[in-house]
C-alpha cells in the first residue's frame, strides 16, 4: 500500500489554490465537486494534495486534514474489522474510496483508482 494524497479541508479553495501553485509550484490534476463540497487535486513532482471546501461548515471530516492510501481492494478493512466511517463512494473518474476511523478517532481514507 503506497500514500496516495493528504487531504487538506480549506474555508476558500480558491485561496488555497492561488498559495499552492503560486508560491508552492503546485498544478492542477483534477477538479470536481462531490455533493456539498468541493475537490481540487494538486501534483508537484510525487506529491498530491487534496483541498476540500464544504458548502457547509460540517465537513465529513472531524479534522482538517487526512491521509489517504492507495489499494487495490477493500477486502482489509473486513478483515481487520475496521469501523467505516463512511461507506465507499464512487467517484466521477471511476475511483472509489472509502473513509474509516482509527482506534484513536482519525480519519484515514483508502482509494481504490482502478475500475472494474
């Protein structure tokens, strides 16, 4: 399992978006909006980050940030018994992810960027 992106949640996204491929040498790789909210992937060199803006102040995430991993299935989080936090969504580009909650309360998302 590789790190796929940090989440970033922001209150203006396109703000951030000025300081990140401004001042950062960051470039947009892709852009959609997802029910309430708002998502701009950004790349420099390895790195991708993801910004969030909700239309609302309750986000699904309890931080602002989160990790996110790459995998090629869900099967794992079955097999550990690990609590979802929210239950897998497909995306418009044919990825799928899925947020869970760690012992401790975080949020770690899992991606899944194949389709079937």
């Amino acid at each position: 399992m590789n790190l796929h992106h940090i989440g970033i949640e922001v209150k203006d996204i396109e703000q951030s978006r000025k300081f990140y491929e401004h001042v950062l040498g960051f470039q947009e790789e892709t852009y959609f909006k997802l029910n309430d909210e708002k998502i701009l992937f950004l790349k420099r060199q390895n790195l991708l980050l993801e910004l969030i803006q909700s239309s609302n102040n309750e986000s699904i995430m309890v931080q602002r940030y989160h990790l996110c991993f790459e995998t090629e299935s869900f099967q794992f989080i079955k097999d550990n018994n690990l609590t979802i936090y929210e239950e897998p969504i497909k995306l418009e580009n044919g990825w799928e992810t899925v947020f869970i909650k760690n012992s401790d309360g975080e949020l770690v998302e899992f991606l899944k960027c194949t389709q079937e």
